[in-house]
C-alpha cells in the first residue's frame, strides 16, 4: 500500500529517491517524505502528494548520496504531516520507513514508554524505529544486528529501511509480508516496493524473501541475512521491464494507455503457450502438476476485486470446457471462514500485483491445509507467485492505473488458455470444436483492436451520462461478471455509485429503481443467452430506463430498442467478456475525466492493497 524508496551510492540521493517515488505514488499517496544523510539527517515531510513534498524540500538543503523516501497510504494515524514518513526515533540518530502493519506495536509502544521514550505521531512505524534505537544504544549494538533483534519482537508486516547517523555509511533493509526489491548499481545500491523506481538505473536486482534483512554498505557487497541469523546467498536476477514501458506513451493517462496496450497483452498471454496449429497448450505449471490439475474434484479460485471478476469468467470457462466443479471465493472472506480445503485440492490465487494481503493470507491458509497453489500474476517475483507451488504470468506488462485494465483481459485470457487445456486433456472438447475454440482464442488480438476503434463513440455516450448519481450493470452467463467488473471501473474512477447484476435478477428487486434518472448498461452480445437479455432490455424500456447495450456488430434488434448501442466483433460466447469489457473501461474512463476527476489515482484508493 505505501511506496519506499532507498539510495546508497555516489550520485546524489534526493533526485532519485523524489523519481523513485514518483514511480511509486500509484501505490498510496496520501502524504510523502524523504531523509538524507549527509554529515547528519535530515527530513522533509509533508502531507499530500510527492510534488507538495518537493515544494517543501527544495527550500531546503537535499545534499548527500544516501538516503530513503516514502509514500504513504494511511493505516494508523490520519493523513498528516506528522504521521507521514520518515520517522525519526526519539533520540533523532534513527530514521525508518515502513510498508506494513506492525500489529503489536500497541504493546511495544507501551514498553517503549514506560523507558521514558516519547512518541510524536500515531503510527505502528515510529515504535519500530524506537524499538531498533532503543536496542542499538542499551546494547551497544550494530544497527544491523539492532534491526533484527527488533523484528524478532514484532508481529505483522513489513518492508523497512533503516539508517543512522551513527553509522552513515550503511542502509539496513528488511522485509516479511510487504513487497521489496535492491537494485545492484555500479557501487550503489536501490531499495524499492517494485522494480519501477529501480530499472532505469540497472537490471540487476534481488528480491527479498520474508524475515530477511539486507546490509548494503558503502563500497562493500550486500550481506543477506535472515532474523535468525542465517546469511543468505543472495539469488540475482534479470530485470526484464523496460524503462519506456513505465511512461505514459503519449496517453493523457496510464489508464488509457493499459486500455490500449490490451491487443499487445492478449497477444503477450498467448506467445509460447498456445500453438493454432497443432492445438498444442504449454505452461510449465500446467503440466508440472496436470496430474492433480485433471483429477481435481473441485477448484477453488481465490482474488479480490477485479481479479475477483475475472476468476468468476475462469469459473464459467473451467466448467463449461473441462466439467470441474469451481467455487471463486473472494480471498477477504475465504481467509477467515475456515472453508473446507483437502489435501490436493487446486486453488488458483488471481492477483495483478501479486501483492494483496488478504489473497496472500488466503494462499497461506490453504497451503496449510494441503490444498496445491497455483498464482496467476502480473508482476513476476511478486510475493503470491512465489508463494505459490506453480503458476502462468499474464505477461501483461506493468499495470500503473489503479483501475485494473489489461490486468483483466490477460487473466481472462490465461484462465481461457488452463480451462482448454484441461478440457483437452479430459476429453470434454476434442476434434474440431477444440481447434475452433483454439484458433478462436489466438485470432482475440485482431478482435480487440477492432473493439478499441469504438473509443469516439463511447465518448459521446460518456458525455451524456457524466452526471449520472447511479449506474445500473447487467449481464449473463459469462458477461455476468462483466456487468460486475464494468460497474466497478466507473465508481472506483468516476465515483458514481454503480452496482453489476445478473440481468435475471431485475425482476428480484433491482427494477424497482429503474426511472429515467437510472442509465442501464446491458451487456447482450449476440451468443448465450440473447433472447432472455433482449426480454430484460424490453422490462427496462417499459419503466423509462436509458438503455446503453454493448452488442455484437451489425446487431439491428437491440438497436432498435437501446437509446445507445456500442458494438464489438462476434466471437464465442465464453470469449465475449474480452470484448464487451472494452466499451466499459472506455465509459468509466471518459466519464470519469469529464468528471475531472484523477484517473490514475483515485481518491481514497492505492494500486496494491498489501494491508488487510
Ligand atoms: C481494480 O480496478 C482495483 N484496482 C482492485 O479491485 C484490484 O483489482 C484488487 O485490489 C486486486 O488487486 P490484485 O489483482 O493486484 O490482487
């Protein structure tokens, strides 16, 4: 949820440290902060975003080559300047950053104090921060050996830097539960929560396991350690996002550059695992446990949010390709409803960033009731993939947009890809609907670039609908969680209340709402179930509802009912929801920047929820 940031080397800190959290800022931005050591500390911090912070700073003196910045996503303490990082630890030898939640630090915080150590802010990271000093200094002991000691008294998540103007040659990092990465430069050293403050200045970097911490010292190799004192060789990888990846392309906003990177991702979700010719699907993970996979009795899928919509595609696609039973459970609930899991059964952990605390926790309690774990994320190296037994990337590319775009479609895509697979292993699709199937999934690229040529078009219909209080979504079958995912887009950017339903369910309630204030976006691509969701069109009309339809091009029957009609190219039925979602991230994004409000980076929302 929060961003850090963390320089040691012989360039100037403030500059990268203040880009290094620019990149950040879509994880949490309510306030910001740096420190920097030169000859002693110094700390800026402020309320809002990196940009008031760089106001603040600059009035000041930001020399010196090391030091650590972050951005904040408030969970203790308001957003403010004094609950904003860094803290410093009472005696002001000590600063730290924190991503996390220290969840004793109520009793820790108590213990402090009664040493007659005083407290300035809120926050779960300033005990930490006095618990490490206070150590350090009634121990005499190293700042390294300081911050593991402290981390074996704390309960809960973290992703800390550390530094002291004791010792002003050193940064100490150390993690469990919240994301980070160390970027090895030429005699300097990055600490990040991801890559993307890291890859413009090297490709090398380390991912750091939980109850690990790191010594990156001045001229000297990084020391990998783990809290109980077992030095780590460290494991040293490729970077292989691309800097240009990371900037907006020339789009106003990330989000719509992510909407039209959706061909290239489909496309990059498909390269090297799905062969048109020979019918031929391969993912490692897929075949290392095919045979658990095939002889699942259930599949339990666990994600939240937008992951949460397309596993609920994935659960419509696995058991009408492949007959296996699947439940979708949002990771939220599963993680605290003690479900009932065997020893062998499969769940599919969905996640972007490969970082949401409540899916990690879910996969957690799973493993620990024998179930197999396989990840599908978007970010490679991220927590979930690697606590996962297997696992498929999207490949989707960085996703900056807190409102998850190309994110989808590639889940959607790699959820398609394992639910063929499987059908074709079992033998519940075979012969020439399996190749139609195949090849109809390979030939998805060239359909969304089609579907995104109807951008004007949706604009036009944003125009009109901008000022709407409510939105009503519906859909069927595998455009249900469509209808889901559509409605959540426009509230999570435009802040219109929008509710997703299953189009049948209007007669159960929800019609009651419809008058001509209530724009009704209904979902009603020609296959599937056409002829019921043209009778709930008519149900709509026949109470003055505004009807927006997303059909299938060259429908002329809805269009002569609907108020607006946004078409996309024919494809099966259980590929639809690849297609009709575009319109509706179009409609979302439109209405929202009509609305003025900030695309990118939604009030009271962050691109990685890493917190519960
Ligand atoms: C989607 O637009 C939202 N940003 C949010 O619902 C997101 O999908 C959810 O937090 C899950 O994130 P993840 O896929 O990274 O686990």
């Amino acid at each position: 949820m929060c961003g850090i940031v963390g320089y040691i080397g012989n360039k100037e800190a403030y500059p990268i440290l203040i880009k290094g959290l620019k990149r950040l800022e879509y994880r949490g931005y309510d306030s910001a902060g740096v420190a920097l050591m030169n000859g002693g500390l110094r700390l800026y911090k402020k309320k809002g975003k990196v940009s008031d912070l760089e106001n603040e700073a600059l009035k000041h003196d930001v020399s010196g080559s090391m030091g650590i910045g972050h951005t904040r996503w408030a969970t203790h303490g308001a957003p403010n300047d004094e609950n904003a990082h860094p803290h410093y630890s009472d005696s002001e030898n000590l600063v730290i950053i924190h991503n996390g939640i220290i969840e004793n630090y109520a009793t820790l915080k108590e213990g402090l104090m009664k040493r007659g150590i005083k407290f300035h802010s809120q926050t779960d990271t300033e005990v930490l921060g006095n618990l490490i000093d206070h150590i350090r200094t009634q121990e005499n002991l190293s700042l390294e050996e300081s911050v593991r000691l402290a981390l074996n008294e704390v309960v809960g998540a973290y992703a800390i830097v550390v530094m002291s103007k004791d010792e002003p040659n050193k940064l100490i990092a150390a993690k469990k539960g919240s994301p980070m990465v160390i970027g090895l430069g030429k005699d300097e050293f990055f600490i990040a929560s991801d890559a993307t403050p890291i890859v413009e200045h090297t490709k090398e970097v380390i991912y750091m396991e939980d109850e690990q911490f790191a010594v990156l010292e001045r001229g000297k190799t990084p020391v990998i350690r783990t809290i109980r004192n077992k030095e780590i060789t460290p494991f040293i990888q490729q970077l292989e996002m691309e800097l240009e990846t990371l900037e907006k392309g020339g789009y106003e906003h990330f989000m719509l550059k992510e909407i039209y990177e959706q061909p290239r991702s489909i496309f990059d979700s498909l390269r090297g695992r799905l062969d048109p010719e020979t019918g031929r699907i391969s993912m490692a993970g897929l075949i290392e446990y095919e045979h658990a996979l095939i002889n699942a009795n259930r599949i339990v899928i666990i994600a939240c949010g937008t992951s949460w919509h397309a596993s609920l595609v994935g659960e419509y696609l696995i058991e009408e390709f492949a007959r296996i039973p699947v439940e979708v459970e949002y990771a939220s609930e599963f993680r605290y409803r003690n479900p009932v899991i065997s020893e062998g059964d499969i769940v599919i952990a969905v996640s972007q960033s490969g970082e949401t605390a409540d899916t990690l926790a879910a996969i957690e309690l799973a493993k620990s009731k024998g179930a197999i774990i396989f990840g599908i994320c978007n970010v490679v190296g991220s927590s979930i993939a690697r606590a996962s037994h297997a696992g498929a990337y999207t490949h989707a590319g960085p996703e900056i947009g807190v409102a998850s775009t190309k994110a989808f479609t590639a889940q959607v895509t790699v959820l398609s890809l394992i639910a063929l697979f499987l059908a074709n292993k079992k033998g519940t699709i075979q012969g020439s609907e399996y190749f139609r199937l195949i090849n109809e999934l390979y030939d998805l690229p060239k359909k969304v670039e089609k579907a995104l040529e109807n951008e004007e078009a949706v604009k036009q219909i944003a125009s009109v609908y901008q000022h709407a209080n409510n939105c009503l979504y519906l859909g069927r079958g595998f455009n249900f969680p469509v209808a889901l995912e559509g409605a959540l887009k426009l509230k999570e950017i435009s802040y219109i209340h929008a509710e997703g339903y299953p189009a049948a369910e209007m007669k159960h309630g929800p019609i009651a709402l419809i008058d001509e204030e209530m724009p009704v976006i209904v979902i009603a691509p020609r296959k599937g179930h056409y002829d019921k969701i043209v009778s709930n069109i008519q149900e709509v009309k026949a109470r003055g509802g505004k009807i927006i339809a997303v059909v299938t091009e060259g429908d002329e029957i809805v269009k002569s009912m609907a108020d607006h009609v946004l078409e996309v190219p024919e494809t099966e039925d259980a590929f639809s929801p690849i297609l009709t979602t575009i319109p509706l991230q179009f409609l979302a994004y439109h209405i929202a920047v009509m609305r003025g409000c900030n695309v990118d980076q939604p009030r009271n929302l962050a691109k990685s929820v890493t917190v519960e």
